[in-house]
C-alpha cells in the first residue's frame, strides 16, 4: 500500500511539473470527461452564493463541457454560447462583449478535439480575469502537443486526460489553482484533498 501511494505522488508530481504547477493542486480523475465535469460544475456551483450565475463558453466545445453547461442551465445558470470564426480561432474581443454583471466562469478548449485549432489561451485568460470570472481551460488535446504552462497561460482550472498522450484510459487530472472556490462533487473519504473522494 505504502508503495503504490509513493507512485501515486510520484504520479501527481510528474504532472505538476509538467504543466508548472504544484502536486497539491492536482486533482486524479477517471478522465476528461470527469475532469471536464469537475471542472465546469464544481466552479460553477462555487459561485453561486455570489450571484455570479452567468457563464461563457463555445459552441465547439467537447460534449462533456456543453452537457455540464446545459445541466447547469436546469439549475438556473444562465450560459452564453459563443461561435468560432471559420477558421475555428476566438477572438478575445468577441469574449469580452459577452461579459455580463454576474459573469462567473469562462470555459474554453485550447485546441479543437476535431480541426485542431489552437485558441490564444493567454490573451483569453486576460480578457477573462479583467472582468473579474474565473477561467477554466479543456487541455486534453492540448497537453503532451503543445507546451502548457498554466502560469503563462493564467488559467484557474485545467483539465487532461491520460489516453491522449499514451497513458492508460480511464485515468485524468484536473489542475485548480490554489484558493480557487471549489465544490466537491463527489463526497466521502475526503480523497485528492477533499475534492474528489474515492480510494485511488
């Protein structure tokens, strides 16, 4: 037991690096689409108590952003669904103008899981904080492809996925920054530090 958990860190801290961030701020989970999940309604539901109920995201995202979108709408979100140009890229400008008073989260891809458009994350994250929302990044095609720094990039959240880059399926992560608000959506034996309870 004590030798798996030893490769379990070794594991979070491989990734940690990887993208430049700290161990403790990565999550295991069972893969994108979790990690997606997680991501989407554990922020979201964060800032309800706040009022911030308005979210921002594309129409090209994976299905497993859009339907945590929509699951959230049933929950009384209200969510603004933005379109790409031809050329698959998001103008910042054209995410700015879809800022609302109670705008909370911005959930964008950095590339495109079908024509591989890669979106300027760093111009986006700073468009995104300016008014004030917390901005999550869909990194699953992204991570092993290009270089990811949520640092440079200026991401709240991030999500990959193990089988993307040969690793076993069924496995991901989930990057939230450090006292970032986040609700648990699955509770228990307070695993992955509370934020995803379940033996790993």
């Amino acid at each position: 037991g004590l030798q798996a958990k030893d490769l379990v860190q070794k594991a979070r801290e491989q990734c940690a690096d990887a993208i430049g961030a700290h161990p403790e701020q990565i999550l295991f989970t069972s893969g994108g689409t979790e990690s997606n999940n997680m991501a989407v309604l554990g922020l979201a539901r964060s800032l309800r108590k706040s009022q911030k109920t308005h979210l921002i995201t594309t129409q090209v995202e994976h299905p497993s952003i859009l339907a945590a979108m929509q699951f959230l709408e049933g929950e009384g979100f209200d969510v603004t669904y933005l379109p790409v140009t031809k050329s698959g890229s998001l103008p910042p400008a054209l995410v700015e103008s879809a800022f609302q008073e109670n705008t909370g989260l911005v959930s964008i891809m950095a590339v495109n899981n079908e024509v591989g458009s890669v979106m300027d994350i760093p111009a986006l994250a700073a468009v995104v904080h300016k008014a004030g929302a917390l901005f999550h990044v869909d990194a699953t095609q992204a991570f092993g492809k290009i270089p990811v720094s949520v640092k440079e990039w200026g991401v709240d959240a991030l999500s990959i996925s193990s089988h993307k880059i040969g690793g076993p399926k069924g496995m991901g992560a989930l990057y939230v920054k450090a006292r970032t608000p986040f609700t648990a959506q699955i509770v228990g034996g307070g695993q992955e530090s509370g934020r995803r309870s379940g033996t790993q």
